[in-house]
C-alpha cells in the first residue's frame, strides 16, 4: 500500500480496534480468542484496503469478516461449541443482580449458551446497535431471519438465564 | 438523558451489551504494527509461493518432462527427477525469518507446477503412474490455515476458486501437521466459505465435522476434509455438490 493508504488504515484502525475487540469478545466471551479475531480482522482488512473502494463500508466490511471468523471458528472439530441447557457460571452460582459488575459477566457467560448465529445477530443489534436492515446486511441474510434470530436469541438467553436477565441494569 | 427506567427494551439491552463488553476489557493484544507487519508476511509468503510455483513449473515442463516422457513406464520419474531440483537445500530467506511461512520442501511438493505434473503427463498418454508423492503433513510450528501448497492442490480440481480471497481466519496456533485452506468463494449465486483442511495421520477429531462436510482418507494415512457454507443461514453453499468429488480427487494427493 502507498504511504497515504497506509495513513488512512491506521487511522480507521485507531479509531475501531477497541470496538471491533468487544464486539468479538462478546461474539466470542474469551478475551484472548476475542484479540484474535478482531486482529485476524484487521489483517485481512489491510490485506484488502485497496480494493474495498466505499469506505463508508468498511465498518460492514469488518463485522462480516470478524462474525464470520468466530461462527466457522465455533463449527470447527476442534473448537465446536454446543449450547448447553445453562450457563457456565463461576462457583457461587449465579449472582444477584445488585452485583453489577458479575451480573455482566452472567450475561457474557449466558450468550456462551445462544447459538453462535443467533449470538452473531443480539451482538450486532444490542451492542453495535444495528438495525434489522443493517444487521441483515452484515450477516448477509435476510431481515426476516435477522427477526427470527434475534427472537430466538432472546428466548434462548432468557431460558438460560431466567430472571436474572430480568434484573440486569446496566450500570448507573 | 433517559433513566433505566425510560429505557426501552432494546435501549436496556443495549446498555446491557455495552456495559458487558466494556467493563473488563484487558489492554489489547496487538497493536497498528502488528497487524501491518502480519499482512506484509502472508503477502510475501504468497508471493514467495508463487515464485516456487512458477520455478517448480518451470523445472517440470522444462526438464522433469524430457526425461519422463520418454519413459512412461518409470514409476515416480516425474516426482523422483523433479524434486531435487525443485527442492533447495535449506529454506528462502523469508521463510528463515518467519517460521510461519510455507515450509519450502511442502511448497515444492504441492506448489501449482507440482501439482500440474500430472496433467502433463496425463497428456502424454499413461502417466498416472507419476503422480507425485502425497503432501502430507505440514511442517511449521503452528500449522498454516492458508496453506499455499494445499491451496495450489485444492486449485488444480477446483479451478473456479484461483484467485479467491482468503477467508479470515484466527491466529490460534494449531497443531503442527494439519494443513488448511479457507477461501472466499462464489459459485454462480451462491457465495460462501470453502473449507479443505487436512488431518495428519492420528490426528484426533473431536467432535464431528461441519454440515454437509465430506471426509476422505489421504494416500499418507491422514484425512482430508472438506466443507462448504453459504453467506447467511439458509443460504445455498457454493459448490456443495461437487464436496465429495473434491474430496476424492484431494484423497490421493495428500
């Protein structure tokens, strides 16, 4: 790349990293694999840079990458992620709500339960604050199953986590 | 500013999602140089692959087939002939300075002039008898997911994904021996993620491969895997139906 391409990555790559890292540690719940994907991302964005020509874009460019990445991660053999009937919560059970900050983890630790797609469309929706048509877009599928997914996302993460979704509060 | 309380569902799931991901965030794990300096080593290790590869079918064309073709009967010639001469004694220079790289003995057997050897032998009549010895395993430290000398195998059968875009991929360190290919793929309306992933001999599988996936036996005792998905749920996987044909011709090959 020449040195004003150059210029322009990493000045998109100062101003995103931080939010692309929490959109895969949420997709993801590990810290570790989360700076992975979000670098595994970036690589392939700079790899990419001269040829993504509507730079209005590239924010959809990286969420369908980075989601992608973390979805065929979890079908691998070696890393198949299967739902499970409850959380896998820290000894102690879960906590209760008035724990601010641990409630956040029961939630991080409850997506872990919501199947990697459905996961895929709440962290789009909730954390990027995407709308159905945006989110669609980025997971290259239609609205209607972003609606369906989130749906079914919902169901899932309040069957797994029961009331204490009802009483997450974000903090004050 | 609107209180808890005025939120709606979504702005309180949203502020839930927010404060999740914020809230424990360690520093991060790479940095602006980093990732430069990764981009740069996989395009050198492209470009280094594409050079072996040219050179490799320079030295088939040009040599390993004036001494085959007047022999067909010469079991392994190609590959016997044109090995050494593909192969250099110790590593290229980028390949010394990122033990990541393709490691040169598997760039030479798998690169694309290796790998058309046996369609310029097919050419001359009955040469099957030449293929070329299997992959095998790889040989780097941390097993390459886009491995040139696979890629350049899986090209030969699939020539519809030349020029595809890599599939992004993590930087987990897998184990050594495994080889794998994820590439960007479309195939008319379809577009999708093509997967080829080789097993070494033993390697274990936990748990089962993706949907639709098609396994096969390799010529060196291990296993090849190949997947497919679409853009989206539902959505048709590029080349679904040619996975187990590919599987099949990689079968001997690896």
């Amino acid at each position: 790349m020449d040195d004003a391409s150059e210029r322009e990555f990493a000045e998109y790559f100062r101003a995103r990293r931080d939010a692309v890292r929490r959109t895969a540690y949420l997709l993801c719940g590990d810290w570790h694999r989360a700076d992975d994907h979000a670098q595994a991302a970036f690589v392939a964005l700079h790899r990419h840079w001269r040829r993504i020509r509507d730079r209005g874009a590239l924010d959809a460019w990286v969420r369908r990458t980075l989601v992608r990445a973390v979805v065929d991660e979890s079908r691998r053999p070696w890393r198949r992620e299967r739902a499970t009937a409850e959380p896998p919560v820290e000894s102690g059970g879960v906590p209760s709500a008035s724990e601010a900050v641990t409630t956040r983890h029961v939630l991080v630790d409850g997506l872990r339960a919501v199947p990697p797609r459905q996961r895929a469309v709440l962290v789009l929706r909730y954390l990027d604050g995407l709308d159905v048509a945006a989110t669609a877009e980025a997971l290259g599928c239609s609205e209607g199953t972003v609606k369906s997914q989130t749906a079914h996302g919902l169901a899932t993460l309040r069957a797994v986590l029961g009331d204490a979704l009802e009483d997450l509060r974000p903090a004050g | 500013m609107k209180g808890v309380g005025d939120m709606t569902d979504d702005e309180k799931l949203g502020a839930l999602f927010r404060a999740a991901a914020s809230d424990t965030a360690p520093p991060p794990g790479f940095d602006h140089e980093s990732v430069v300096r990764a981009s740069r080593r996989i395009t050198v290790r492209r470009r280094a692959a594409v050079t072996v590869g040219g050179l490799a079918l320079f030295a088939v064309v040009g040599v390993g087939g004036a001494v085959v073709l007047p022999d067909g009967r010469e079991e392994g010639g190609a590959s016997t002939v044109a090995a050494p001469m593909l192969a250099p004694e110790g590593p290229p220079a980028d390949a010394r300075r990122d033990e990541r790289q393709a490691p040169p003995p598997a760039a030479a057997e798998g690169a694309p002039g290796a790998a058309q050897a046996p369609y310029a032998a097919r050419g001359s009549g009955e040469a099957d008898a030449a293929a070329p010895a299997p992959l095998g395993p790889g040989t780097t430290e941390c097993a390459d997911r886009q491995d040139p000398a696979l890629r350049a195998i899986v090209e030969e059968y699939l020539p519809e994904v030349v020029g595809a875009p890599e599939a992004a991929i993590t930087m987990e360190c897998r184990p050594p021996g495994e080889r794998g290919v994820n590439l960007e793929v479309t195939d008319g309306a379809a577009r999708g993620v093509l997967t080829v992933q080789y097993l070494p001999p033993g390697a274990d599988r936990v748990g089962g491969a993706a949907e639709g996936a098609v396994s096969r036996p390799t010529a060196s005792g291990g296993t090849v895997v190949v997947s497919s998905r679409g853009d989206g749920p539902g959505a048709a996987a590029p080349f679904a139906d040619r996975l187990d044909a590919l599987a099949a011709q990689l079968s001997p090959r690896l």
